[in-house]
C-alpha cells in the first residue's frame, strides 16, 4: 500500500485534581476554545467539547504524529496555565494526573457527539465516578476508584 489511512477518534474525560468543582459554567465555551486551539495548534481537531464543575469530555482527532498520552498532557498543562493566568483566585487548579481515553467509530461518532453535549443533563442521574466507572468497563478495562 503506498498511503497510509488512519480514523481514529477519541473520547477523552478526566478531572481537576481531588474532583474539586472548580469549572464554573461560564467557562465552558473558553475552555473549548483554548482546548481546541492546544489541539488544532498539534494537527488535530476538537470535535465536542463539554464540561461539569469537576470534570471534561472532549471528542477529537489526534495526529497520527503525536502520543495520546503527549496530547492529553499538552491539553491539560496548557489549560491550566491559561486558567490560573486567566482567573487570579484559581491559583490553586490543577488537574488530576490520570485521564480516560475511549476510542469511537465512525458509526458511534454522533451519539458520542451528543452525549458530551448533554453532560449537564446526564449528571443529573448520575455521578461522575458512577459514569467513569461505566466507561472503563464497557471498553473491558478494570475501574480502580483510586
């Protein structure tokens, strides 16, 4: 084969550090923009975005030429120096070390879409370690609360 071919899509969650609720709602397109550009700047593309007082959910593209765990790194590190540089009394933010990264299907792309649009509605019903728990299994992965 003289091309190479990827799709590859990823639905990735994590937390502030101690799942502290410090995301105010008003925060959310910012965050999406500055998100967005960290991922677009590396040769990706940020698809939904969606956050909750004390966790995200991102759909995007990585590069083929980047590491997830380079790009999650890069989104989380610039993030938080954008939000202590931009909100003085965040000083103390930071995000928790670990993230959840799921791969989705060209088949799945929409609903996955939609889910993350409907975060404050789903969090209604459901935790966020109730939901992180859920994903791990469902991808056959084993949930340390930890």
């Amino acid at each position: 084969m003289t091309h190479t071919y990827t799709s590859h899509i990823y639905h990735g969650v994590y937390s502030t550090k101690e799942r502290r609720p410090w995301l105010e709602p008003d925060m959310t397109s910012r965050l999406a923009s500055i998100k967005g550009g960290i991922i677009r700047e590396r040769g990706g593309k940020l698809l939904a975005f969606n956050a909750m007082p004390e966790h995200v959910h991102l759909l995007a593209i990585f590069p083929t030429t980047e590491r997830v765990s380079d790009m999650f790194r890069a989104i989380k590190a610039i993030s938080t120096n954008w939000i202590k540089e931009t909100f003085p009394q965040m000083q103390g933010f930071a995000w928790q070390i670990g993230y959840g990264s799921f791969s989705v299907g060209m088949a799945t792309l929409e609903s996955a879409t939609q889910y993350i649009r409907n975060q404050q509605n789903h969090h209604q019903v459901k935790t966020f370690e109730e939901e992180l728990k859920s994903f791990v299994e469902q991808h056959g992965l084993v949930y340390d609360p930890r």
